[in-house]
C-alpha cells in the first residue's frame, strides 16, 4: 500500500507550466526553494494567489461523465496534470480531481499538506439553500475533499478550489468564527464566508473532540441581516487517505442519486481588472449558462441543442470538447435532444 512518501508531486518544470497555464505574473513563478525564505504571511499570500488563477483557469467540472467514451473519473495525477495542463483545453474536475490536483502543486512547493473529507449541506444538495437557515443543519456521507496546510508556527489553515462557485477563494485559518469577504471588493461585495466550529443536526455525541469545522456563504456582506448565512460543508482533521478518495469518487461518480451522474456542470470564477479580486461567475448547468457579476446574474445565451451546450462551454468559460468527447453523450439522458 502507498505510504505518505508516495503521496504525488510534480517537477520544477511542471511547476513552470502550471504557473504559465494559470496566467500568474512571472514576478510570483515561485519554486519550492525561494517560498523557504518567505514569512509565513508572505507564503500564505502566494497561496492565496495560486487559488485565485486557479478557480478562473481550471473549471469546476463533470464533464468526463457526459461528454466521454468511458464516462469515468480519474484522480491520477499523472492524468490530472495531462488533462488540466498540457492538453490546455479548458479543462479541470470536480471537487476531488480539483483539490487532489492542487494538493499535489503544494506538496511539490514543499508545503505540508493534509487532505481530509468533507460532507455536504442538504442545504446545498437539495436545492434549499436560503429558503431556511437552522442552526444545525443536515448533512450527507462523505462527498468533498479539501487541504489543510501546517506551518511552523503551528497555525493551520484549509484551502479548497473544487467546491464551485460558493467555495472559498483564498487559503482559510482554522479559527472558530473567522468571517471575510469571499468574492467582490470591500466596496462592492459579492458574498462572505465564514468558518464556525459545531455540530450538524445528524451528530448524536456532542463532545468537544465530536465538533466540526463548518463552512459557510452569504451572497451578501457578513452583517447583512436580511439573508442567511448557508452552511456549506463540514469537516473534521481527521487525515483521509488517496483510497479515501478513490471510494468517495467511485460512489459520487456512478450513483444515479448523485447530482454530478444526473446533470453537465461547467463553472468559474471570473478575476477582476486588477488581477487580484474575484468579482462573480461563469455557471453552466444543463442547459442554461449565466454569468454573475458582484451578485447580479444574467443569461449569456439561449442552449437549446447540443451544439449549443458545446459551443457555450467553448466561448464563455473556454472548455474545448474533442471530437469522441462531443459524441460521447450521445443517447444518455443528460443529453439535450
């Protein structure tokens, strides 16, 4: 069995096009020896940095179980780094693909990095989210994966690029009560996180040791009291393996009650003109795609075929479909007839 010296990384080079794929500023193509000199603020500005290119190169995505000839998931890394980076086709994956990913460009930058599960919100699964707002919310089996990072200092923090449009866009301190701004600008706020420690409605012991971290979006400023706070998901520090993962992914990729099997969902995000702050979304889901923009959304265009879906995912968010890939769908109902 695979031993923590085998969890993947990748080379200096492949760092190199990584950095170019992402369009990061030459000036922060950092390598695993330079961030060494780095404070542990400076350090975690680089990562935060890496986060935002990231979430408005490398989609949130599921197309491998639709537009595909063997409608399958790998969290390989070798494969990954081929389809989101030397294929430069637009592509990226979902939440375990995604954060496997970007957990494996850490690790060669020579971060110490921990990747755990997380479960669900109903809130979020079942579509409710805003319509309530319980203090405990309920919650699924395991579904998500995010990183946590150690530092020296002993502080940790959590990072997450495969949760979509409601994820966090920056590297996350474990602090109980932590709350920012998670996309926008101070002046003009798009949505806030916020980072508690507690129990779900599903915990039946309620000792200290039982509590999770829970994370949570408000699509408006933190103290705007006229929307809810939408818990998100929750997790634990409690370290999961890469055969972990392979079972999560094996059950979210083939259950036919999973939202990835039943519908095509293409986002992300959009950076703003100063290259800094992430200001909304591209959002394909089905067969609508919309655009959101500091909290206001708009339909980009009219998907009423195939060749339209394939033609939105290419001219709004930069996905390019190969041939086998187009006809993939074909006859299966995610299809658009």
């Amino acid at each position: 069995m695979p031993s923590a010296s085998d969890r993947p990384t990748y080379t200096p080079d492949q760092l190199q096009q990584y950095y170019n794929y992402i369009d990061l500023p030459t000036s922060c193509h950092l390598t695993a020896e330079s961030i060494q000199v780095l404070d542990v603020d400076q350090q975690l500005d680089f990562i935060s940095r890496l986060i935002r290119h990231q979430l408005c190169k490398v989609p949130f995505e599921n197309l491998d179980l639709h537009y595909s000839p063997v409608k399958g998931i790998s969290l390989n890394h070798v494969f990954l780094f081929d389809k989101v980076v030397t294929r430069n086709a637009g592509r990226g994956g979902y939440c375990m693909q995604n954060n496997a990913f970007f957990g494996s460009i850490l690790r060669s930058l020579g971060f110490s990095v921990m990747s755990t599960g997380a479960r669900v919100s109903r809130q979020v699964d079942d579509g409710s989210a805003g319509k309530n707002n319980p203090e405990e919310a309920e919650y699924g089996g395991f579904g998500h994966q995010v990183n946590i990072l150690f530092f020296p200092n002993g502080k940790k923090y959590f990072c997450d690029v495969g949760f979509g449009a409601s994820g966090p866009t920056f590297v996350v301190p474990l602090e109980n009560g932590f709350t920012t701004i998670n996309t926008g600008t101070e002046d003009k706020v798009a949505s806030s996180m916020r980072l508690t420690r507690g129990f779900t409605a599903n915990n039946t012991h309620r000792s200290p040791e039982q509590e999770l971290w829970i994370y949570s979006v408000k699509y408006t400023t933190a103290d705007d009291e006229s929307k809810p706070w939408i818990q998100s998901y929750c997790f634990s520090e409690t370290e999961f393996f890469p055969s972990d993962f392979e079972i999560m992914s094996g059950w979210v990729s083939t259950s036919r009650t999973s939202m990835f099997v039943n519908k095509v969902i293409c986002q992300k995000f959009l950076m703003a003109e100063d290259g800094e702050s992430l200001i909304g979304d591209i959002t394909l889901v089905e067969g609508a795609i919309k655009e959101r923009r500091f909290g206001e959304s708009k339909q980009l265009t009219d998907i009423k075929s195939e060749d339209d879906r394939v033609s939105a995912l290419e001219k709004y968010i930069g996905v390019k479909l190969r041939k086998d890939e187009r006809m993939g769908i074909s006859g299966f109902p995610s299809a658009i007839s």
